[in-house]
C-alpha cells in the first residue's frame, strides 16, 4: 500500500520534478512556427532589460582633401525594462487516490507514484504551454494579454513608443494587385529594420476569415494556376505556399473562449539574422533556486497537513517579447 512519506524520497525534490517535466514529451517534439522564431534563454533576474540604440547609418557627404571631415554623432542608448510573469499552477493529489496503489509487476511503489505525479504535472505544463503560445503570437501582434483574453499584460508599441502600421490588401475589390500590397509591406518592414539586421525570409500569418479572401482572390488564384496543374486550387494550402516570396500560413488557436487571433487580421514578419523574438526564463520563486539561471518550468510538492495528500505545483516565469515590434506589419483584408 502506498505511504504519504514516499513524498519525501528524493524522487519528489524540487530538482528531480524540475528536471523530469523539462524533458520534452513524446509527441510534441515539433514547434510551431511561432515556436521556433524565438530564442530562449535563462536569466538569474526578475527583470530584463533591451538596450536600444537610436543611432542610424548615414551617408557622408563629399569634402574637399585635407577638411577635418564630419562629425560622427554619437549612439544614444537607453535600457527598457521589463518584468518577467509569473504563471503558477497547482493540483492535489489526495491520501484518497492512491489508496489502492500497490506495487505490482516490475514496477515499485516509488516508480507507480512517480507515474502518478509526473501525468499530473506533464498536464499542467500543457496548459502553460498553450499560455507560452498565446503570448507568443502576442509579441508578434504587439500586445500580450492575460489569460482573459482582455487585460492587456505588456503593451509592446507603448512601451517602445512606436505606432503600428497598417496595410490594407484591399481583397474586397477584384482589380487589387494583391503582390503590390505585400510589397508594399514589405517595404514598411524593411524601413523600420533600416538595414540593421539581414532579413533571411518573410512569413505571414493570418486569421481564418482573411486567409480565405486572400487565397481567394483572382490575383492570388491566378499566380498559381499553371502551380502543379492547378494544384493550389484544388488543396488545402493552409500549411503554408509561397507568394511574393513570402510563407503564408492559416494561422488558429483557440482555448476555452479565448480565440487567439482576430480571423480577419495577419501579420507580415521578417526572419532576421538576429534574436528578434526572444523569450527569457526567470527562476521559480523557490529558495533553492534563487538567483539561478532560470529554466522553462518548475516542478514541487508539499504534503498536506496531517498527511491528507500532497499538494502539486508547476511554474513558468517567462518574458516574450519583440525587440523590434515596428518591424511587423498588420495586414487587413480592406
């Protein structure tokens, strides 16, 4: 029969949870294409903060030989804070659920208990998870909301004093030319990085109702009719194709009530040689750990008063953001 004591055997420390529910599960080894723009990386802090230089390349004016030649300005720099969040999550395991567990087969008591802790934590990781993802996609939109749907958590243009721009495709009228409005966006983007970084690719991401009148539009139809003989036309193409050089991609996610992405708004973002997006993990708010690097996820248990159960909790403490959020482009259908 199963012991509540069986909770204090080193299986159970911070360390050994931590580090099983870091593993990847079997099954969601693939990213999503949000995922895997953004670098990750441990910080020992609660607080990032982005450099920003307002310095600009410039040409040089001609000068006669031998004149002391213009004067470089030098960088202005400022720091940006920012707070990592806090999202914490708990589950019991009550004396009454495990009951009946006994050891049986190969398997010890310690290793069916362990099974038992780890599908409890292994789920609650998958709603942070979807979490993570929400934000995400929020650093590309420029606002991350809470888990409400609502309450804005960190407002991207306001913290860095941009305004966000707009293009209109113009799919409502049958004579747009669809590739000179994401050229048009294109160039917005190339502005706002004014050749800093090296753009590598473009991928754009729209909701449902824009994906559906822009892949239907006779400008976009007729790019691709000779594509594969008529192929385009006839699949379903929401994984992704190619048009002006740039992956499209239905983009839908959904949790409860919270719809992820307006079904009539995308988004066009350059790929850039350099971390453009980037998530930061702050360490648990758990003696052992402070001013540690910090990781994806922590893992801990308690046992209840007068042994009643044990109580569960998983942590992740991250910061997604966009360090240049003026360089994507919001797309309309009009």
């Amino acid at each position: 029969m199963a012991h509540i004591d069986i909770f204090r055997d080193n299986a159970f420390s911070l360390a050994s949870l931590t580090a099983a529910l870091n593993v990847q599960p079997e099954g969601q080894a693939v990213p999503t294409t949000l995922d895997s723009m953004f670098d990750e990386d441990g910080v020992s802090t609660l607080t990032v903060s982005i450099e920003r230089e307002n310095g600009k390349l410039a040409l040089v004016a001609d000068s006669p030989r031998g004149s002391p030649g213009q004067t470089s300005e030098k960088d202005r720099r400022d720091l940006i804070p920012f707070n990592t969040l806090h999202l914490p999550l708990r589950d019991t395991i009550y004396a009454d659920e495990i009951q009946g567990v006994r050891a049986f087969g190969t398997e010890s008591e310690l290793e069916v208990m362990q099974s038992i802790v780890n599908k409890r934590t292994v789920k609650l990781r998958a709603r942070i998870n979807a979490t993570l993802a929400y934000h995400r996609l929020g650093a590309v939109t420029g606002k991350i909301f809470d888990a409400d749907g609502e309450r804005v958590l960190l407002d991207l243009y306001q913290r860095f004093g941009y305004t966000q721009k707009t293009v209109n495709l113009g799919l409502g009228t049958a004579s747009t030319k669809v590739r000179q409005k994401v050229l048009d966006a294109k160039r917005l983007a190339e502005d706002a990085l004014a050749g800093s970084v090296q753009i590598k690719g473009w991928l754009g991401i729209m909701g449902r109702g824009l994906y559906d009148a822009f892949t239907g539009h006779d400008s976009v139809e007729k790019a691709f009719d000779r594509w594969k003989d008529g192929e385009f036309l006839r699949a379903d193409m929401r994984k992704g194709f190619i048009f002006e050089d740039v992956e499209w991609k239905e983009y839908y996610g959904k949790v409860g009530a919270v719809t992820f992405l307006d079904p009539t708004e995308g988004y066009l973002v350059p790929i850039v040689t350099e971390d453009l997006f980037q998530t930061r993990f702050a360490p648990a708010n758990h003696i052992d750990v402070v001013n540690t690097p910090g990781l994806p996820f922590y893992a801990s248990q308690e046992v209840l008063q007068h042994g009643m159960g044990v109580d569960l909790k998983v942590q992740s403490n991250p910061l997604t953001i966009n360090t240049r959020p003026n360089a994507v482009i919001r797309l309309k259908a009009s």
